[in-house]
C-alpha cells in the first residue's frame, strides 16, 4: 500500500498527541495515512508493552490510519546508527509515503532527539538507489518523500504552519485517550508521571486551542519546515483575524 502521509514517533502515543489530528484530518479528505512507533514504550513508567501495544491499536483505529507499525527498537536505548536507519528505510519503501511527519530536532526526551535524526537520515539515504534493502525476498525500489516536517512534543517553536484539526478534534481526543495507561485515572496505583497529571490533558486543549487562535479557527496543530513552503492560491491561506 502507498501511503501519502506517514508520521514517525518515538513512542506510542507521541503521534497522537503531536500530529493525531492532522492524520485524522488527512483520512477525512480522503488520503491515506500510516504511523509507525520506533519502541513499544517499555520503559515507561506506567503500563507495559503489551498494555501500550493494545492502546496503540485501539488509537490507530480511532483515527482511521491505514497501517501502525512499531519497529521494536529499545525504549530508552536506542541509537541513531546503520542498523536502525536501514529498518527504518525498509518502512519508508515499502510504504512509499509523500511526506513525513517528524520530531523537531529540539527535544526533553533523548529518545524524541534520537528519533528525529533517525528519521531525518532515513528520509534521505531511503532515496539512494545504490543501498539496498529487501522486503523478504523482495530487494526494494528507493524512494524519497517530498518533504518531512516537525511536529512540536514538549518544546514549543515558531512555526512554518497550522493545520486547522478543528473538525476531527474530538476524534484526536479520543485517540490520545486511549493510551488510557498514560494518563489520568484517579484508580491508578501506579507511580504519577508529568503525562498522568490532571492538568496534563488541559494543557494540550490549551495548546491547540492556542494554535488555532493563531490561524482564526478554532483547534490547531503546528508544523516546522526546514524548507519553504509554498501555496498556489494566496487566498486559501488562513491568519489570526479569519
């Protein structure tokens, strides 16, 4: 299957609460999107792997994606290396996608940090045709996206644009719910973590909230380019007066 867009998060629910929206948004319109988790998040401190593996299918569905894929690479100790860059470059042929969606290249989390280089050298090397990579027996084609962009984790930056989510915004929601071991559950005896605080989730309402005001709509999720982005039609373009 080729994907049109395809979004790579460290660990589950990093898509969902990032970028979740605009996949959602993408399946709406009619194109066909995929996430693809590099660890299963067994070092979290809350859930386990195949707890997190459940949720994961249960958010996929939510948003009506195409294919989730986990690469099992380890939670915490992964590395930006050969190894890992080619599994990752087998996904990125095998599914064919016009763009990526990334993690910005400023991070809390190492692993985010590390999951964005990896990305980003998978994105390029994937497009070379002497390096060569099989899905089984089947020695694969290069392909390079389009483009990739950053979605924004903990640390905020200026954006290239916003996508206005406000129409599947429940639905983004919904999806980020259901990584329900993550976050708050005043019946959970497990140890609190930033995620599982009441004010978290309010916090992200907060944030897309902001990001909407920013474009005159009502929800929105922010995208960095490294590359300029352009448009066909100056009057579809949105700002802060609508």
């Amino acid at each position: 299957m080729k994907l049109d867009i395809l979004a790579i998060g460290a660990h589950p629910d990093d898509v969902e609460l990032s970028c979740g929206g605009t996949l959602a948004k993408c399946v709406q319109l009619g194109y066909k999107a995929g996430i693809v988790d590099l660890t299963q998040g067994e070092s979290g401190t809350r859930g386990n792997k195949n707890i997190r593996a459940r949720e994961a299918a249960a958010a996929a569905k939510i948003l009506g994606v195409h294919v989730r894929e986990n690469l099992r690479l380890p939670d915490g100790r992964f590395e930006v290396n050969e190894s890992n860059r080619m599994k990752l470059i087998t996904i990125i042929r095998k599914y064919r996608p016009t763009f990526l969606l990334i993690p910005h290249s400023s991070e809390r989390h190492p692993d985010h940090v590390h999951a964005h280089h990896l990305a980003k050298e998978a994105w390029f090397y994937s497009g070379l045709a002497k390096l060569a990579t099989r899905s089984g027996r089947i020695l694969q084609e290069p392909w390079r996206p389009k483009n990739y962009f950053h979605f924004m984790q903990k640390y905020e930056f200026a954006p290239s644009f916003i996508v206005d989510v406000t129409g599947v915004y429940e639905r983004r929601m919904s999806a980020i719910r259901a990584h329900k071991s993550q976050f708050f559950n005043p019946e959970s005896i497990e140890p609190e973590t930033l995620l599982s605080q009441k004010s978290f989730l309010d916090f992200i309402e907060t944030r897309a909230k902001y990001y909407g005001s920013e474009i005159g709509v009502r929800y929105g999720e922010p995208f960095y380019s490294v590359e300029a982005v352009g448009t066909s039609d100056i009057f579809s373009l949105r700002f802060s007066g609508g």
